[in-house]
C-alpha cells in the first residue's frame, strides 16, 4: 500500500507542474525534485522503462570509465551485475539536483560502491579530472536539459577514442522522419510535447536524428513504453548507442 501511495504522491507533484517564475535551471531542478526525491526512484522504475536492456548492450569492459549525466538518484546502477559495477574502473554520477544526488549517495553507500562518485555540476561543463571516458550515459535526462545540443557536443569530446555515448528517453519523431525511422501521428506528437513540457521536461524530434548524425551508430530500437496509472497509454522511447568517429574500435 506505501508504494502506491508512493506512485500517487508522485504523479501529484508531476500533474502540478514544475517551477514557474524561477529563471536558472538548477533552481528549476532543485525545486521540482526536493519533494519527490523520495519516492523518485519507485515511481520511475515502471516509467522509465528500457534501461536494463540499454546497459545490457553496452561494451563495458573491465577498467572502463563511465559517465553518468543527469544520473540523478543513481537507479542505474541497480540495472549492473554487482560484479560488473565492481570492475568498473569509475561511474561518475552528474546531476544538477541536490536532493536527488543525496539519494545517490545513499545507495552508493549501501552498494559499497568506492568506485562511484556523485558530482553536482552541469552536464554541459563537468569533466573529469584525470582519466577520459569510455562511456556517456544519458538516461532519460537529455529531455530535462535546455541546450541538449551542447550535452552531446560536450559528450563528444568526454569520449575517448573509440568510446561510446548509450541513451534512452522519451521523444516524438519528425513529421517526415528520416528514412528508417519511425513515423508518429500528429496527436501522439502534439500531444505528448505539450504533456510533458508541463514538467520541464522537453520531448524533441531532433534527438534521434542528431544522435544518428554525430556518432556512428551501433544499435537503435524505437518504441512504447506504458503510464504508470494508465495503462491504455504508451508514450514513444527511443534507445541509442553510437561510437565516437573517428575511431575504428575501442582500444
């Protein structure tokens, strides 16, 4: 009964809307997600669907270093074998919500992970100090950053020769997708955007095809995933791995 109550409390917090009036990004953020940073991780484990079988294709070799933007709470972590996570080399988790990084290290804690750090910093500007990246996760947060064309130019150039950036979100297809793509309605486009642009959080037709542009892609899947609460809706997802070009293999 507490985890419905759980769902309930969030959908609430989604149905009211982010933070108007409050210019910064960060601020936004921070306001949105302080009073639902508990119950974060319950309800989006049935929304945010796709990200075990994204982390399950992903070349993760022991030693490799990964960046996790946007990785708020840390869930993904819970999607790796305990002896993958820990032959990992690092898992940086980046993410401009306080609140949400607290429950990150929380789970960090109870995983006995040393081999994890959180960062509270912009996607746009953290780098890590010492060692290039072998891998750029962003699951489902590229739709909650404004200038997402920066995130992956800047995931770019994080990405050591031969590495790799995997994403999963939700998103809407163009009007006339690019051939091999999937094609959505005009309510399914419309209406979706207009949904979930009440949270801030933007649904873009550019994504894929960006992503598809700027990295060589490795594997592509486009689909639906259910509502949590309403189970006759299904919203589009899409999962993307590319590799950096300009480079054969990883080394």
């Amino acid at each position: 009964m507490s985890s419905k109550l759980s769902e309930l409390r969030t959908l609430w917090r989604l149905l009211r809307g982010s933070a108007s009036g409050v210019a910064d990004h960060g601020a936004r953020m921070e306001s949105f997600y302080a009073a639902q940073a508990e119950d974060y991780d319950a309800f989006r484990k049935r929304l945010l669907t796709g990200r075990e079988r994204l982390l399950e294709r992903l070349e993760l070799p022991p030693g490799a270093v990964v960046a996790d933007l946007g990785g708020g709470t840390g869930a993904n972590l819970d999607f790796l074998p305990a002896g993958m996570r820990a032959q990992l080399g690092h898992w940086h988790i980046v993410d401009l919500a306080g609140s949400l990084l607290r429950i990150a290290d929380q789970r960090i804690a109870e995983l006995g992970a040393s081999n994890v750090t959180t960062h509270r910093a912009d996607a746009t500007l953290w780098r890590p100090a010492d060692h290039p990246v072998d891998i750029v996760l962003l699951s489902y947060s590229l739709t909650m950053m404004p200038d997402w064309p920066a995130v992956l130019e800047h995931a770019e150039s994080l990405l050591r020769p031969g590495g790799q950036i995997a994403v999963v979100d939700f998103y809407v297809s163009r009007k006339h997708p690019p051939p091999g793509m999937v094609r959505h309605s005009w309510w399914t486009r419309h209406g979706w955007t207009a949904w979930f642009g009440w949270d801030d959080v933007f649904l873009s037709a550019d994504h894929l095809p960006t992503l598809s542009r700027r990295f060589e892609p490795v594997w592509r899947s486009e689909d639906r995933a259910p509502v949590p609460w309403l189970p006759w809706v299904r919203v589009p997802v899409y999962q993307f791995i590319g590799r950096k070009k300009g480079s054969d293999a990883p080394q």
